[in-house]
C-alpha cells in the first residue's frame, strides 16, 4: 500500500471520453499537485456521490493549483458517458487491463454485486516529484474520502 512519502507509480492508459484520447500521468506531474480519486465504478450510487461531490468542488481545487483525476477499471466508453451525465469535468482515466490498480495495490472484489478485479476507493495526492503527500484508503469501498481532508492536504503541497 502507498504511504505519505513514497513514489507514486507512474501509469499510462486511456481517458474516458468518446474520443479514446492517450492518457500519461507524468504529463501531470510539474503543474502542481495531483488529486488521483480512484473508485470502484460508474454509474454505482458511491461512485457518483465521490466523483459529483469532486466537481462541486473541482473550483477549489483548480484554485489551489491541484489536477483533479478519477480512476477506475471502467470502459473509457462509460466513462464517457459518466462524465456526460453528471457533468464531470475533470478527466477520468480508464485502467481496463487493471495494471494501473494493482501497482496501487488498490484491487478490490465485491462479490454480492458481482464485481471482481475493481478499484477500492481510494485518493492520492502527488507533488510535483510524483511522491505521495498525501493518502487515504477506503476500509469499505462504499465509504466516501474526507473531502475537506484532501481540499486542505492539497493546499499544504
């Protein structure tokens, strides 16, 4: 599990939009602190609360520099459609192969929905280093991350 302090794994993959456009995280390192939101999945009631309440607050963190991302084994075609219908405007990433969660040590299963190989919950704040300033894991992947938590751990970077 990543800590305060180590080095975040750096990971390409495809951003959720209908465009299927490359994504690269060290594209993202150098302009400020990195917020990665990882989630087990769209569409689901937690997931959407999260990524929704990110956006309420998406001017804030834009305000304090941060990049804001979510992460999840979803399809970049739902993705898609995820940001469309909640008005997300930040990029979501689609890590389909699960590579991405792993070297986060973040794969999870919720077996009584069916969902296997999936994202926990969990938020990562990078500096401009890619070193880990600030973490939190779900104990339970239907638990919501400490907004205001991450809000200030960002300002701190």
């Amino acid at each position: 599990m990543l800590s305060t302090g180590d080095s975040a794994p750096v990971f390409s993959a495809t951003k959720g939009t209908s465009d299927h456009e490359d994504f690269d995280l060290s594209e993202h390192l150098g302009d400020g602190p990195v917020v990665l939101a990882f989630f087990p999945g769209a569409f689901t009631p937690p997931c959407t609360n999260e990524m929704v309440a990110f956006q309420e607050r998406l001017d804030d963190f834009e305000t304090a520099g941060a990049t804001v991302l979510g992460v999840s084994t979803d399809s970049p075609f739902s993705q898609g459609a995820f940001r469309d219908q909640h008005s997300i405007e930040f990029d979501l990433v689609s890590d389909m192969s699960g590579e991405t969660i792993r070297e986060y040590d973040l794969e999870t299963d919720i077996p009584e929905l069916g969902l296997f190989g999936i994202a926990n919950r969990a938020v990562f704040i990078l500096n401009d280093e890619g070193t880990v300033t600030y973490s939190w894991v779900a104990d339970d992947p239907t638990n919501e991350p400490p907004y205001e938590d991450v809000l200030d751990a960002v300002k701190a970077v």
